[in-house]
C-alpha cells in the first residue's frame, strides 16, 4: 500500500475569515474542496 503523507502548514495566531456557519451557508450546506495556497501558487493560478 502507497501512503502519502501531507504537510499541513497553519499560522500560529490565525482569525478566521467567517465562522464554520458562514461557510457552510456559503455553500449551500455543501463544500466540494477547500486547499490552502502557497502565495507563489495563488499567483500562478490568478496572475
């Protein structure tokens, strides 16, 4: 079996944009996929 094991990076002193209730009325009370960017990726998707 093929494990991959993933780096989850998080700031120490995060706020949150909106509350878990804002984001799942976001939504519709569905999420397909949320992935954290790297400011060098965000910049390659959205020049």
């Amino acid at each position: 079996m093929n494990e991959t094991n993933t780096k989850r990076t998080e700031p120490e002193d995060f706020e949150p944009v909106m509350t878990e209730l804002e984001l799942a009325r976001l939504g519709g009370g569905h999420v397909a996929y949320i992935k954290v960017l790297s400011p060098d990726e965000a910049r390659e998707m959205f020049p």
